[in-house]
C-alpha cells in the first residue's frame, strides 16, 4: 500500500482560502450524509420517491457495505481519499462501495433547481473557455452518460493540467481511481444507474439526462471547482500520474535501495542515467496542477545534486561518499512526491 504526503503550505492555502474539503480527509467509519434538500426538491427533473429509495436504501447500501469491507480488511487507517486513489490494489467490495459513496455524496450536492449556470463564475468562464458554450458541455455530458454502455457515471472534472474534461466510467468508478483511465478531481456527476432513474422514466435514459442535466446546483459546482483546483487530492493524481517522475522514481528505488544494503554497482552503474531522469522532470511537461515555486526549486536542487553524483562516480568517488551523497538525493525527491515505498 503506497502511503502519500500532502505538500503542507497547499494546506495553509486551503485554509486561507476559506474552502473545507467537504468530500475530502472522510475517515472510518463512514457517514450517510443528510441530503441537503427534501426527497421532492427536485421534482419533476427527478421524482421523490425515486430520490428517497436511492438515498436511503442504495447509498446507505454503499456506506454500510463500505463500512463492513474496510473492518473485515483492517483498512481503518485509510481515509476514502486513499481507498478510492488506491483502488485497483484493494479488493472490488472496497472499490465499488468507496466509489458508491463519494460519488452520491457529490450527486447529491451538485442537484438544485434554483442555482442556474453563472456565466460570469469562475466555472462558468472555464466552460465557456474550454467547451464554447453551456450548450456544448451539456451535449458532452449526455453523450457521456447516454453512450456508458450498463451501470455508471458521467463526470466533469478537473484534470491534472487544471482544464475542465468529461468523461464516464463503469459501475462506481471515478476519475479519482488509480483504475480510472482518466484521472482528475470530479465536480459534477451524473447517475446513470437504472436505479437513478427507473421508476420515472424507465428506458428512457436520454430523457432523464436532459433533465438532470438542467437540475445542476452551479453554484455548488462552482466551489468544488475553485477547491479541486487547489485541492491536494488533484496533486496526488498529477504526482500519482507523471509519467517523467513515475521514470525518476524506478531509478531512484533501483539504485537507493540497493545503497543503502552496501552495494554501490547499481548507482555507479546507472549515475548518468540518474541524471538524466531527474533533467526529464525539469524539461518534459509538468503538470500544471504541481507547478509551484516550492517543488521547481526542489526539482532544480534534485538536478544539481544528480550532477554532483554522476561526477564523483566519473572520478571513482569511495563508497561512503556515493552513499553520503545518494541519500541526500533520496530525501530531496521524498520532499518532491513522497512515493517511495521502502
Ligand atoms: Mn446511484
């Protein structure tokens, strides 16, 4: 199981910025969130009856499902956020009921008929930006939900470069998931499970994602934007999702690990490959979502240490001084993602 670090000032930022993580930092046992609305709230967009049986029976299904997986496995330490990003290395009973529960816990609370799209929100900017038009998205979106062949999702969410995409996933599977093929930070979901739907419009799929699509709370959508933007939920995808630091990283563990066991061959080996990798970080693309001063200044004290050890290699530096210098190297790049698992 990987274990992640949160850039710490990200959490400074997050608080000064007024926002509290509302789906994020969830830790056993998990909750039936209260639905922020009456069952009829959303009628005739979506039926009462319709709301209280998905709510009541399949989402507290979810979280009492969620619930007894992660007891039965001993998962308790793992927030929702771990489940759902290290969702391919649990079992399915995790994956399902994780995803089951924080994706209704957003559906629920991006739902209003009284909060219409703001063009002039910040996510009403970044819509028009990308897609053209309000009009475009909702296309996007009911293609999505219309076309996900069974059980699933159609998503908007926030991709690692900070761009608005969309997308659909099968079963209870989000772009949060390492199983996802898109990856991202969602901030608009749409239920496109029979049981989102059945008792009023039967087959007619189509017709209840037109609806849907026209009872989305913006304003909610809104904030989850501005928040997935800073969120470091969206910095462990794009650490968890870059290719050049994913390379980096199997260089590191193949010639640190090794190091540390007393056997140098490895990093005498491989220093100019070492410095080569750690260049790639600096000049390939990084994602937008972890460019700041604080990991760039990281990366660059990465690249001059990789130098320094690929020379004292290229001199036949003594062992002591290779292992001196490696684990430095090896802390810098803890300070630049936290993956190493030891
Ligand atoms: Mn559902």
């Amino acid at each position: 199981m990987k274990t992640n670090s949160y850039i710490f000032p990200l959490a400074i930022i997050f608080l000064l910025a007024g926002f509290t993580p509302k789906l994020t930092a969830q830790n056993y046992p998990f909750e039936l969130p209260k639905l922020p609305y009456a069952y009829n709230a959303l009628e005739p967009a979506v039926d009462a009856q319709t709301m209280e049986i998905h709510h009541s029976k399949h989402h507290a299904g979810y979280v009492k499902n969620l619930n007894a997986a992660v007891k039965e496995n001993n998962y308790e330490k793992y927030s929702l956020d771990e489940l759902m990003l290290y969702a391919g290395e649990f079992d399915n009973a995790i994956r399902n009921n994780a995803g089951g529960h924080y994706n209704h816990s957003l559906f629920w609370r991006i739902l209003s008929l009284n909060n219409p799209f703001n063009a002039g929100s910040e996510v009403g900017k970044a819509v028009n930006v990308t897609f053209g038009s309000l009009d475009s998205l909702k296309k996007l979106l009911n293609k999505a939900g219309a076309t996900r062949f069974g059980s699933g999702w159609a998503w908007l969410y926030v991709t690692t470069d900070l761009k608005l995409a969309v997308s659909s996933s099968p079963n209870q599977d989000n772009p949060i998931m390492d199983v996802s093929p898109e990856r991202g930070v969602p901030i608009l979901c749409i239920d496109v499970w029979e049981h989102a739907y059945y008792l009023k419009y039967q087959n007619k799929r189509g017709d209840y994602l037109a609806a849907l699509i026209d009872a989305v709370n913006w304003e909610a959508v809104d904030n989850n934007y501005r928040e997935a933007l800073i969120s470091p939920l969206l910095r462990t995808v794009a650490k968890e999702t870059w290719k050049e630091l994913i390379t980096f990283h199997g260089v590191m563990s193949q010639t640190f690990h090794p190091s540390e066991e007393g056997n140098l061959k490895p990093i005498r080996e491989r220093s100019g490959e070492f410095l080569a990798k750690a260049k790639a970080l600096q000049t390939e693309k990084m994602p937008a979502a972890l460019d700041d001063p604080e990991i760039k200044k990281a990366i660059g004290d990465l690249i001059k240490g990789a130098a320094i050890l690929n020379q004292l290699v290229i001199k036949k530096a003594d062992d002591k001084t290779l292992i001196h210098n490696l684990d430095e190297l090896h802390d810098v790049f803890h300070t630049i993602q936290g993956l190493c698992r030891h």
